[in-house]
C-alpha cells in the first residue's frame, strides 16, 4: 500500500498563500455543486470545472493545514467569490500540479 502524499499546491490567493491537496472532500464538494462526478472533466474540462475543483480543495484543505492568519477561510466563499480573486495563470498552475501527480502513478504502475 503506497502512503505517501503528494506535496501540496502552494495556492497564492488574496495576498495569502494556502496549502491544497486534493482530498475525497473536494471531490464530494465539488459533485455536490456541480451535479456532475469529478470524472467529467477528464472528458470535458472547462476552466470554470477547474476554478470550482481548486476552490472545493482548497476548502477541504483547511481540515489538513491551517488557514495563513489574517486570511479568509476557502471554506467561507463561494466558488464565484473566490474565482474573483484568481488569476487565470493559477488555474493553468493546478492542472499542470494535477497532471504531474497522475504521471508519478502511471510510472509507478509499470
């Protein structure tokens, strides 16, 4: 059994910086806004699926790391309160973190 965690997403947001991992809470949180599994957007990824799929991890990360003082929880916003804050170049950072994580396992696995 492979226990080892993926380094967390260093996330610069409202002049703060978060810790997010991707946990089964963001993908539970991000099906419970959306309607739709988690797996959609390996068929049909939009940047707003992947804006609402940081922010779910970001707010499900606060469980795990402790969120910077004087900084607003993830948790407390709604996905359009904290795609305000967020620079476009931030998303395209996520998707590179996630698909490095998905090589590492596809590696491992041959």
């Amino acid at each position: 059994m492979n226990t080892k965690i993926k380094k967390p997403f260093r996330l610069q947001w409202g002049g703060h910086e978060y810790l997010v991992i991707e946990t089964m809470g963001a993908l539970l949180r991000f099906q419970a806004y959306t309607g739709r599994d988690i797996l959609t957007m390996a068929t049909d990824p939009s940047l707003a699926d992947v804006a609402i799929y940081l922010w779910a991890a970001a707010a499900s990360s606060e469980k795990l790391y402790p969120v910077p003082e004087g900084a607003t929880p993830i948790s407390s916003l709604t996905p359009q309160d904290f795609a305000d804050l967020l620079p476009p170049q931030v998303l395209l950072d996520w998707q590179q973190y996630n698909a490095q994580g998905q090589q590492t396992d596809v590696k491992k696995k041959k």
